[in-house]
C-alpha cells in the first residue's frame, strides 16, 4: 500500500510544471472574460472563483503543500453522518412480506454484489485517475478550472471521488465556501490514506444520491430496474452512472432525451478509458433505456400486519431508531393461513358496502401470530387496524371468562340455574344507575327454562350468565379475563359477563389461546427475529405464565365443545374436536366467533368499521349474529388451515367443584321446563330448589377499575377506533 501510495505520488509530482502552464491559463482566461462580467450569472462567478482559489491552492499543495491542508482536519474526531436505511419486514419463511421506508431508500451491499460495470463507470465518468491520485487530482482541478473560466460557468468538476465521498459523509450539503473545500480536500487526503481504493469506491457506490429517495446502487437499481444491483448491465449501469451529476436533470422517467444523451457520455468516457471495447461501446449506445420502474420500497403484502410489526419496532426501539432504518425482521406470519385468511373473509363478504371484518391466529402454545388480516369489501386501505385497535363490544364472547372464573372459585359445571326470559338483578353491585336495577332479557325475550352451566353456556343464556357473575363477582371476572389475556382496562361492573366493554380481536384471540393452553397464557408475539448490522437484536423465545389452573381450563374447554357441538356455532363444525363461543351486541352491530382446536386459536370479528351500524340483510343473512357469518369465515378459514396436521383430543378435566343452584337476586316469571334459545329446543328439567338469596355484598366505587398486569398496548397517532357503549341484551 505504502509503495503504491509513493509511486503514485511521484507520479504526480512529475506534472507539477504542467499544472502551473494550466493554472496560468485559468488566470488568462478570468482576465480575458472581465469585460463581459455584466453578463454573467452571479453564481456562476462565485463558483469559478471558488474553483480558481482551490487550484491555487492544490497547486500549491503539489508542491509540498499536502502536508498542510492534511493537518488541518481529522477524520477519526469526525462523525459520519447518519445515512437513512430501509428496513425489510419478512414472513416466517422467507419471502418479503415489504418495507418500512426511510426517508432515504439505501441497501449497503459489498462490492461483490455489485455489477463491476458499475464501479467501472463510475470511474471512467467521476474521476478516470481515480486509481492514480492520492485523494486530489490536481491535474483535473486545473483542467475543470480552465474549462469553466472559457465556458463562464461550471461545465466541469473536478472533485475526485474522495472528494465527493468526504462530502457526502461527513460535511453534507453546506454552502459551498473556501473553507468547506479545503476540508473537503483534507478528509479526501486522509481517506485515501487510510482506506484501500476498492473500500471507497465501494463506499461512493453505496452512498451516491440516484434520484427518486433512491441512495447507492442497489436502491438505484431497484428504483428504475425492478432488479438487484448484481444484475445490471452494461448500458444499465452506464445510466445508473450518469445520474449523481444532476439527478433531475437526468431523471431517466421525466427526462428520457437527456437521459440516453448523459448515459452515452458514460459509455463514450469508458470507450476512451479503455474500460469497454469500441464493439460493446457500438451497441450499447443503441440499446433502449428499459426501465421498468420498481416497487420495492413502497408495495406491502398485508399492510395491516407489517403496519403493526412497525409499531411495534417503534415502541421497542424509538421512532427515530426505525426511521433510521436498516433492520431485517423476520415475522411469525404464515403466509399459506394468511392468504387463507384472506379468501375465508373475502368469499364471504363479497359486496361492496358490506361489513368489514377482521380475522387473528395465534399458535397457543407460543403465543406466534399466525395469521393477522383485516378488510371491508370496496373500501380500500382502511384508516386504522381493526385487529389490533378496532375496540368493539365483544357480546357474549365473554361469557367465558365468567365460566371459568366460577369454576375457579369451586363452582361446578353441574350447577343448576333457571332461565326465564327476562329478569332484573337487584345485587347494589349491578346498579345501572341512581337506583337502578340491572335488567337482563334473553335473545328475543326466549326463555331457556333451567339447565346446568354447561348448556347455558352452548346456548347462550343471558339470564343465567346475568346470575352466575353475581355469584362469582364482576371484579373477580375482569381480573380473570386481564390474566388470560385482556389488555384494555375494564369496569367490574355486572354486564361485564355479557361484554358490554369494548375489546380488540388481537386481545380476544390470546385470552382464548390460554383456554387452548390449558391456562396457561402467552403474549401474542408477531416478531420472530430482529438483526441490524449482523447483529441480533431480538430472537423470539416462547415464555408462558399460569394464568388459571389447568383442570379448570380443561372443564371450561369442555363447555366450550358443547358451543360447536350443538349450541350456536354449529356452523362452525370443521369434522375435528374444536371448541369456541358466539358474541353478538343487542343491535347486531358486532358479531364474533373466537374458537380453537388444541393446534390454532382463530377468531373472527364482523361488523362495520366507522360506525355501530345494525348489521341486517348481509349476504342473505337477515340479522348478522356471532354463529352466522363469522362463524362461517372461522369454518372456512380452520378447515383449511388444519387440513393435514393430525386430528387432536382436548385434555378431559377432572369434574370438580360444589353443585350450586342458582341464587334468588332477581324477580321472574315462572318458568317452562321445555323452551327455546337463541338457537335450537332445549329440553330442560327443572331447577333444585333455590336456596334463601345471601346479603347482597357491598357495592363498589363506580369510578373503580380493573387494569391489566400489563399496561394496554399503545395505539398509532392519528387512528380513531370505533368505542361503543354497555348493552344488557346479547344475542348468542
């Protein structure tokens, strides 16, 4: 290095006589232009001014005066500036799922990865004595001078790539003076000192500005080839070369005539450089641009999913951090049960001005989103994430929570409660308001008669969940659904049981992927592996934590199969034990299916996105509920999804708990033993007798809430999500 470094310096030492005859013509040439100074453009003699004083000042140098321009700046003290850099998001098999761009479109690649027509017509364009000078190239300062003092503007530069590349990382975009060049200069001299020439020009190529965002060669080739920078060609790279003098003015998309004019030049300057035969140089000059502008940078597969993989990055890293960019993250998406998930809800949902639903699968046993996809026929983009920030009451999809937090508390599923159409609870603790009692009536006022909790729960049974969760406590419910999985803060207040509260689909899915789990909960992870600069950020390892006891799990997943098996969703049978429950609000304005099997938790939320509109007269349905078309999507999702993995048995819990009859907290009609639900006929025997009511226990303070062990995920500026209000009447 150091004998290349000295045979290139004696080299240029050699032309020092030559480099003063060209400097005394630059001075000829301002003498002789002063009388037409009045017609010259104000920036233009500042500019030749500026390149005379630093060829009087490279001159200079060539005679020993390198030592002191070199002394004047140090390039370890510096900091390069902070380069924007793409960051890629990617399914959990690889393929590309899309960007999250920065405000500069820039891949780093080593030089190997790169077309070598490239870097040779950078040179033969830039900086043809690039591998001869040691950082300036006196001789080309000169020339450049002489050719701009004639032309009275800038026709010429005469920065070596060193040169632009000091600029680039270190000094920017700053008014262009004596003193940014002489440092400039100095960088440039330190460079080349320090660095081999491959290391630079590679450094140039990456870092090079190619118009349209696009920064380096890779971002350039993708931008105007719809191709990796390895795979140009000849003529390509020539244009890819041309472009960093004037971007715009050479913008092969606005501009073509310009364009195929500056790519010529190229190919004419590595004609003359020797870089390329006058045969190659023949017919390259005739090729076509073909461009074929790329989408790389801006096409995302799924936006909703990578929309929330980058919000989570942000909260993880920072936003300037991701803004930055330059991460590769590899996701838990399956794109297979992603792009099921896609035709379940869209073979459906078929007519534009239909409702919007939203569809999230969780492995239980990891907590890794499988699938996470939410759409509106005709609607476009939608403005926010219904999966993640739509919060919409989740109706009788919450009764589990209270089931299982009976049998917590020791309560058997045998326990035997009456039905009767409508009832009013008058425990203080479920006041609707000054004085107000609670009241609860079926799905069109039908009477369910009296039956143990297993088939209130298969059909849905408002008046007996309205009893069981003053049994249990409203509180003691919104903690038990927090521990499964709930995030947003609830209310522990009565209708909880009948899920007046609004939840997201994300959050429904992982609290019932702890049923799957046998209590056990995972925090639904979308992120596999992170890695920046070879270095590994964040690698995925499952951790779970008991949320509930596995036996009462196991007994609340037996009601459960009862739901599928021959309670409301048995639209949701896929030929395989699964297990699940309906929700649906009052004026049908949400439907929901959440259900599993031992392999895969899917639920699937219904319902309009911008407003609580009644759904009614969807696709042949008249009145939209959770066991209709959501658990028509669920079906065709999971049937699909498991086709081929092996058939699995549910764990069988162990019958434990006090057989309860149901308490007297509320004023009813008789009772039938024979009655309808929201369903199907339900033959019922009566009820053991009831025991006297208990005092009714303090109420709490209305203001108290239950919050989750962990706070509620933070929502993305500027998104609106639908907030709905408490309803006591819940369709199954």
């Amino acid at each position: 290095m150091d004998g290349e470094r000295g045979r290139r310096h004696r080299s240029d030492s050699g032309e020092n006589a030559r480099d003063e005859l060209l400097l005394a013509a630059v001075l000829r040439a301002r003498a002789r232009r002063r009388s037409h100074a009045n017609h010259r453009v104000v920036g233009a003699k500042l500019a030749l001014g500026v390149v005379t004083l630093l060829a009087i000042a490279v001159v200079a140098a060539s005679f020993g005066g390198s030592s002191v321009i070199a002394a004047s700046c140090s390039l370890s003290s510096l900091r390069p500036i902070s380069f924007g850099e793409d960051s890629f998001v990617f399914a959990a098999d690889g393929s590309r799922l899309g960007a999250i761009p920065s405000a500069q479109h820039r891949e780093p690649l080593p030089m190997w990865k790169i077309s070598p027509w490239l870097p040779k017509a950078t040179v033969a364009i830039e900086d043809r004595r690039f591998y001869k000078h040691a950082g300036l190239d006196y001789v080309g300062i000169a020339r450049a001078a002489v050719a701009d003092a004639k032309a009275g503007r800038i026709v010429e530069g005469g920065s070596t790539i060193e040169q632009e590349l000091a600029r680039n990382l270190y000094i920017g975009h700053a008014e262009k003076t004596l003193t940014r060049k002489v440092k400039e200069a100095c960088l440039a001299l330190k460079m080349d000192d320090r660095w081999p020439k491959q290391q630079i020009l590679a450094s140039y190529v990456n870092e090079v500005f190619y118009g349209h965002q696009a920064y380096g060669a890779e971002a350039a080739a993708e931008t105007y080839f719809s191709k990796s920078a390895r795979r140009l060609g000849l003529a390509q790279a020539a244009l890819l070369a041309g472009l960093p003098q004037s971007p715009s003015a050479y913008d092969p998309i606005v501009h073509p005539g310009p364009a195929v004019h500056r790519r010529n030049q190229v190919l004419h300057a590595m004609l003359e450089t020797g870089a390329i035969s006058p045969e190659a140089y023949g017919w390259a000059i005739h090729r076509p641009l073909g461009l074929r502008p790329g989408n790389r940078y801006t096409a995302i597969n799924h936006p909703g999913f990578v929309g929330y993989v980058q919000t989570l990055l942000e909260q993880r890293f920072g936003k300037k951090t991701v803004e930055n960019g330059g991460l590769r993250v590899r996701t838990t998406l399956d794109p297979r049960l992603q792009m099921l998930a896609v035709n379940a809800i869209k073979n459906v949902l078929r007519t534009p001005g239909d409702p919007g639903a939203a569809l999230v699968a969780i492995n239980p046993h990891t907590g890794a989103i499988k699938a996470l996809m939410t759409y509106q026929p005709g609607s476009g983009t939608l403005q926010f994430n219904l999966a993640t920030q739509g919060h919409r009451q989740a109706g009788s999809a919450f009764k589990p929570f209270t089931l299982v937090t009976a049998i917590d508390q020791g309560i058997s599923l045998d326990s035997g409660f009456s039905g009767p159409p409508e009832l009013t609870i008058t425990d203080p603790r479920c006041l609707t308001g000054i004085n107000e009692y609670w009241h609860v009536h079926n799905y069109a006022d039908e009477s369910a008669g009296s039956m143990n909790l297993r088939e209130a729960l298969a059909h849905s049974v408002n008046t007996i969940f309205s009893q069981l969760v003053v049994e249990v406590g409203p509180d003691n419910v919104a903690r038990m659904a927090h521990r499964m999985g709930i995030r947003t803060p609830l209310q522990p207040v009565c209708s909880i049981t009948l899920g007046s509260q609004a939840v997201t689909p994300l959050e429904m899915t992982a609290a019932y992927a702890t049923f799957a789990s046998r209590g056990v909960y995972h925090a639904p992870q979308p992120i596999a592996l992170i890695r920046s600069d070879r270095k590994t950020l964040f690698d995925f390892e499952p951790k779970g934590k008991r949320a509930v006891g596995q036996n009462a799990a196991d007994l609340a997943v037996e009601a459960l199969q009862g739901v599928v098996d021959h309670g409301t969703a048995v639209a949701a049978q896929i030929g395989r034990p699964a297990a699940g429950k309906t929700g649906t609000t009052e004026n049908h304005a949400d439907a929901w299916f959440c259900g599993f099997t031992p392999q895969l938790v899917t639920c699937v939320w219904v319902g309009y996105p911008q407003a609580e509109i009644p759904m009614h007269y969807v696709e042949g349905v008249y009145d939209v509920v959770g066991g209709s078309i959501p658990a028509q999507i669920w079906h065709d999702f999971m049937w699909r999804a498991l086709a081929g993995r092996p058939v699995k048995e549910f764990a069988e819990g162990i019958p434990t708990g006090t057989v309860a009859n149901g308490p007297s907290y509320y004023t009813a009609p008789a009772t039938p033993t024979t009655t309808t639900t929201t369903s199907s006929p339900v033959t019922t025997t009566p009820a053991p007798a009831r025991p006297a009511a208990p005092k009714p226990k303090a109420a709490p303070s209305p203001a108290a809430t239950v919050t989750p062990e962990q706070p509620p995920p933070t929502e993305p500026a500027g998104t609106q999500p639908v907030e709905t209000t408490p309803t006591t009447t819940t369709p199954g």
